[in-house]
C-alpha cells in the first residue's frame, strides 16, 4: 500500500514544491514563527482536535509550542502511558469518527515503542499522522543519543514517509500527510520532525487542506462503467448470489448503499472481521461473520454460492480458509479501491476499481433505470437453504451449573448497551464479541490485520475522546488486559469513561485452545492465573471502579453498575476456564470443515418457506407470511 511519491529527502523536493502546492492562502502574509509553530498550525487548519502523546528531548520544542496553543483551548493532548498507547487511542479515534488520528512521539525509544500502532493501523486501513521527534539534522546517522531511523523501520507499515529538513516545508508536508492518509486507501503517514527543525524560525506561510496536487498520486474512485454493467449482468443471472463485505465498506460509509443493494437483489449478506457493522445484523439477510470463528451459515453460504461480491474486502487467510476451495464454484465480482488488492488472492471474473460508496450508487442507479430486469424471487431457493442452515445450526450460548460462560457476559452487555461503541482486545473473547454483538457502522473497533493484544483498552479512550456522550465499551481478556493496563493512568488523569470487561478465563484463551486442538494438549506457557492482578485493587491503586463477578446472580446488575458509573470502570468476570470458541475452521481445511458441528453440513431439502421480508418460518404450503403477510 506504500505510495511511490518523491522521497522527502530528495534533491528534487525544493523543485516539487511548486507542483505539489497549488493554492495557499493568499490573505495571510508570511510571519516569522518556529517549525514546531507550524506544525500544529497546519494540524489546526485541517480540523485536528485531538493529539494523544507523550513528551520526550527530541519532541520538547514542538510540546513547548504545543503548551501555547493548548492554552487557547484550540487544540487538546492527552497525555497516554506508553506511546503504544498513544498509537492505538490515535487509531480508535479514526476508526469511531472516520477521521485522521494523530499521534505524537519522540525519537529513538518513543518512536520504536510506536511502532506497533503504527504496524495495526496500515494493516486495518486506519487513517493516521504520526508525529515524531528527531535528533537534530546534523547529527542524524551519528548514533547519536535517542537515535532511531524511524523512517527506515517503518517504511513497511505506512503509506508514506516524511523527514522534515526544511521548516519552510512543514505546512505543505503536513497539508499532503493529511491528504494521502485519508484518500484512496487509507493509512498511516509518518511525520519526523528533526529538533532543530522544530526551533528554527522562518516566514510561515499557511497551506490550506485541500489544496495538494501530488503527481503520482491520483486514486480511482470512480468505477469503470462497463465493469459495472458486467456485474450487473452476473448479479441477473445468478441464483445462489452472496455479498462479502470487509473494511473498505466501512470505510467509505457505504452501509445504506449495501443494504439498498441486498434489499433490492435479495442477497444476503456475510462480513468480515473488519466490515461488521456495514451491515445491520438484526436484518433477515445477514449472516453474520464469516471465516475461521464465523457463523456456520455463513461458511456453508460461501461454499456454495455461484456468486461472490467481493465489497471492500482482501480475501485474508482467516475468512477463506482453504484459498482453492474458498468459493470455489462461484464467480467473483470484486469492488476495493485498492488495485493491488483486486486479484492479489483469486482472481475475479469482474474487477471493479473504485471507492466502494461510488460504485455501489452507479451500479444501483444502473438498476434503477428500468434497463435492468431483476427477479427479486430468483434467491428465495437459497435463502430458504441458508434459513435452514441457521435454524440447523445457531450459535449456542452455554449455560453451564457451576460457571458463567464467556458468551453469556457478551450477551448481557449487548442487551444492555446495544447501541454503544465497542473495543476488542485479541483472542477468544473478540471472536465471541464478534459473534454476538450487534453493532452499527463504526462501532465495532478492532485489531483485525496485525491481532494486536493491548489494542481495546487504548482504542476506547480513544473513541470515547472522540464521543464523550456515548457508551464505550472494552471487550478484553486477562492476558491482553495487561499489555496496555497503564493506559488506566490516561483514564483517570482526564475522567473518561471508558468501562471495560475483562472476560477472565486465567489463560491467553485462544492459545490454549490451539495448543488443546492442535499441539496435543501441551499447554506451554500459555496459563496466566499466577500473577494476575486483584482488580479491584489494582482500579482503587488508579482512583477508578473495579468490580469482580465470579457468579452468574451477579452479572446482570454488575454491568448495569459499571454502565451507569459516572466514570471509568473495569468489571472482572469470572468464566469458565476451558469454554472454546467454535465454530472453527482448522488450518488448512476448507470453511465447511468446521470443528464444532455435525461433520455432515445438512442435505438441501427443504420442507419449509422463509419470509424474504421478515425471515419467518411458514408451511411449504402458505403463500403468505404469517408474520408479516409478504407474498412467499
């Protein structure tokens, strides 16, 4: 995802300067101010509100002018514990508003430990501008104290790079950072500022966002049309149609588009790990999530589907499972705005190269023409098949007599806060998370690509910066809880309220469970029940709410407490200890080979007639739904 634009260091940067700016303002006369100046000057003018840091030597100069500017009110830090930290709440932040995150960080050490952040945010596709300090010009490549090539090290994980030797170029690098992070495929841009450049005062003249002509760099967001009536045609013909849905429709808020198209063609429709919430889980087209810990119904849908539409989505190894068997007797139509993706793991009858939002509104306007004759009755075969797959196999919630199981705590707090904002930490707990919570777009955050343990806890200060009026919830387990825990400290220092759920099962979860599937039952290192901290303890050491529940009695009210606490909260939930997650699909098996069910996938007989409308079970001989009176 890398963009070849000219290197910031280049001889023919100063000559690019003129092509790359095409406008600035022209009522602000130049004025002597420091690069540190600039820098959040620029940030302002492009709408940041937020900068999640932490100070060090290299960065002062820029937390020296920072102290001003916080002081109009204009611009707000918050200070996190670990600049880990500060990378994820940066991404949680872009992930809940579908803006550019920024992050702050200083050289050598404060920079590496960014890294990780960095690595998750371009794995996911999350917008970003980090900022990190640097030791002065004349001593980069010395080895000098704090030292780091962060440019070197992170050019793998971002979009593009820049190394600031000039404050004169600081407007128009931040103006083209905040251009190339949010446009075509999004990602993180890095930013390092040498600590002489941030002192060095010069004639600042501003650089408006928007006003950046990058040659090169010119994404394609509008789909070619003969394409489009490509997979127009391909939809008309099609009886077992499914619609595979990932991160690019999230990220091109193309939700009502999807459901439109759904609605109208009567496919259902499955998500990836990324793309939940791009489609309303309570619809009687949706299937859920697909892939390793998918819904059954789902990996059964994609098996025999005769078409996929591939909607902002990568074909990754954790949704196809065996890639030659994924689909195998279907077309593919693919829709992403990133070429590089389109035919990167199977090759599709139909490429569409586009944003996701824009080609799904060309191609139901084609629809919509009256050209295009479509038969909303073609699918009620196969979506009579997939509701008898549902019925057949639902996920279980298991109610065992002497342990709450960790389905259960997923349950409750989606029935009590159906309509918040929720973080995941990785491992069994988030595939659960993602199994029965129901959100919206955007409300669903998390670590897909790297799997970042430590990611919730961080990403929810973030999103609940961003939100202060809405529920943010953390959906965590007891061994990444602890990667990130002192992000408690930023979550008291500025009251927010972040409530987060430690679904404590005393292992890294879903280590154990390969080690009990795969690696005959060699539980290596893997049991964290030795040295877990008391938590109601360790939320009085931080000033905040710590709540324990190791009864099922006591579930309901606990999270109705930690819900209406005015501040941040962590309730520790006691499950049981061996629960897995199943479905799963074993490595290297096709996804209709899931541990956890009949090994036999139910025969297509059907004996009963599933509303298109409503989803109701009829008699094969009703021609009306019972429910809600649809012709069948």
């Amino acid at each position: 995802m890398t963009v070849s634009l000219p290197s910031p260091t280049s001889p023919s940067q100063t000559e690019q300067h003129t092509q790359s700016v095409s406008s600035t303002s022209s009522d602000v006369f130049p004025k002597r101010v420091t690069g540190g100046s600039a820098l959040l000057d620029s940030l302002l003018r492009h709408g940041v509100e937020y900068i999640f840091g932490y100070p060090g030597g290299a960065i002062l100069p820029i937390y020296d002018d920072l102290y001003k500017v916080e002081a109009t009110g204009s611009i707000k830090h918050i200070l996190v514990r670990h600049e880990q930290g500060a990378a994820h709440a940066a991404d949680g932040y872009a992930r809940a508003t579908g803006k550019v995150g920024v992050c702050f960080g200083t050289s050598g050490p404060g920079a590496t430990n960014l890294v990780t952040g960095i690595a998750t945010a371009y794995m996911d596709s999350i917008p970003m501008v980090i900022v990190t300090g640097q030791v002065p010009r004349k001593m980069i490549g010395t080895d000098a104290f704090q030292e780091t090539d962060i440019y070197g090290i992170t050019l793998p994980i971002v979009k593009h790079s820049y190394v600031v030797r000039d404050p004169a170029d600081m407007a128009r690098i931040v103006a083209e950072a905040f251009h190339i992070a949010s446009t075509g495929r999004p990602g993180p841009v890095l930013i390092d500022v040498p600590k002489d450049v941030a002192f060095e005062e010069f004639d600042y003249v501003p650089v408006e966002p928007g006003t950046v002509k990058l040659p090169g760099y010119r994404p394609t967001v509008k789909g070619n049309p003969r394409q489009i009536n490509a997979a127009i045609q391909l939809i008309q013909e099609s009886r077992r149609p499914l619609l595979y849905v990932g991160g690019g429709a999230i990220a091109s808020n193309a939700h009502t588009e999807i459901q439109e198209l759904a609605e109208l063609c009567q496919i259902p429709v499955t998500t990836t790990l990324m793309g939940i919430g791009a489609f309303d889980e309570h619809h009687p087209l949706s299937l859920g999530m697909l892939g390793m810990h998918g819904t059954a119904y789902a990996n059964f849908a994609v098996t025999d589907c005769d078409l996929l539409i591939c909607v902002g989505a990568r074909f990754d190894d954790r949704v196809t499972g065996k890639l030659d068997e994924f689909a195998s007797r279907a077309k593919v139509i693919h829709i992403d705005i990133d070429p590089a993706e389109v035919g990167k793991n199977r090759v599709p009858e139909v490429p569409i190269v586009g944003d996701v939002r824009k080609v799904l509104i060309d191609l139901l306007h084609r629809c919509k023409q009256g050209k295009v004759k479509l038969n909303p009755n073609q699918t009620s075969e196969w979506l009579n098949l997939i509701n008898r797959w549902r019925e057949e196999y639902p996920l279980v919630v298991p109610q065992h007599p002497d342990s709450i199981s960790p389905q259960e705590v997923i349950v409750e707090v989606a029935h009590q806060a159906p309509h918040a904002f929720y973080t995941t930490d990785v491992g069994q707990h988030q595939m659960w998370a993602a199994q029965f919570l129901k959100n919206g777009p955007r409300r669903w955050i998390s670590s897909a690509g790297l799997g970042t343990m430590g990611f919730g806890l961080p990403a929810a200060i973030g999103a609940k910066v961003a939100f202060p009026d809405e529920q943010v919830v953390c959906i965590s387990g007891d061994a990444s809880f602890q990667m990130c825990l002192q992000e408690l400290g930023t979550a008291a220092q500025y009251g927010i309220g972040v409530k987060t759920i430690i679904v404590n099962n005393g292992w890294q979860g879903m280590v154990r469970q390969w080690q009990q599937a795969f690696h005959g039952e060699r539980y290596s290192c893997s049991n964290m029940e030795v040295g877990m901290p008391d938590i109601e303890l360790l939320a009085q050491a931080y000033g905040i709410k710590g709540i324990i529940v190791t009864k099922r009695e006591q579930l309901q009210d606990a999270i109705a407490q930690m819900l209406a606490h005015n501040g941040p909260v962590i309730l520790d939930v006691h499950v049981t200890k061996d629960e897995n997650c199943y479905p799963m699909v074993a490595p290297g098996k096709s996804n209709a080979q899931m541990i956890g069910l009949p090994k036999q996938p139910p025969k297509a007989n059907i004996e009963a007639v599933y509303c298109s409308h409503c989803g109701t079970k009829n008699a094969s001989n009703h021609n009306f739904c019972s429910e809600c009176g649809t012709k069948l």
